[in-house]
C-alpha cells in the first residue's frame, strides 16, 4: 500500500508554486506515465490470449488549474482490440480472462520513483 502523506504534502507546496512547477512537473509525470505504460504493454504483450491489446495502451497527459494528470490504458481510439481491457485484466463471471497482470501493480513499482523525482522538483531530498 502507499502512503500518500508525503504525495499530499508535495501537492500543498507545488500550488503554492504555481506556473513555475508545471514547467518541473511535467516532464516528470510525462516520464512516469510513459514508464507505466510500457510496463502495461509488456505486461499484456506477455498474455497469449490478450496480447493484442498491448499497442492500444497509449497515455495522455492533461494539464488543468488545480494540477497535471496522466491517463494511462488501453484507447479504443488505437484499435478494437482495447474492448477486450476489462476481460484481459479482470476476467468476467465465467472462467477465463484476467491473464495480463492488474494495471496496479505498474502504478505501485513507478510510484517510489515519481514521488521522488516530484520532491526532487521541489527541492526537498528524501532518504
């Protein structure tokens, strides 16, 4: 489980940053969704039943007023074949599915890494 405490306390001090930290969080949220993603597409490239899904995994990264997002998954829009996510990851009430590893399971091992390039940002150092 992550602990997001010290998440929160980096997110108070970047809007406090405004302008300047978009320009430093950026690049770090483009890095850790493009590292997720690839760990999603090889994940799914793995399942002999679901690899088909893997180049429709693709990211966004959107910028609003209250911060930087990254939507990271299968798009509809890269091919078909993104319909079959749900059934790849989770399964369905019948047997079979669920053979390409929870998406979660990405987010956790980039997480310890992008909480320490965003404090890095900041200007804080963590040990």
């Amino acid at each position: 489980m992550i602990d997001s405490s010290e998440l929160n306390g980096l997110a108070a001090d970047f809007s406090r940053a405004g302008s300047v930290a978009v320009g430093k969080v950026r690049p770090i949220v483009s890095k850790g969704a493009l590292n997720i993603k690839n760990r999603m597409q090889k994940d799914a490239s793995a399942s002999r039943h679901f690899g088909q899904i893997a180049p429709t995994i693709d990211y966004d990264i959107n910028a609003t007023g209250e911060g930087i997002e990254a939507e990271i998954g299968p798009n509809k829009a890269q091919g078909p074949s993104a319909s079959l996510a749900g059934l790849a990851y989770f399964g369905s009430s019948r047997p079979g599915g669920a053979t390409v590893m929870d998406p979660i399971h990405a987010l956790n091992d980039e997480a310890g890494s992008f909480v320490q390039n965003l404090a890095e940002a900041a200007g804080f150092i963590f040990e």
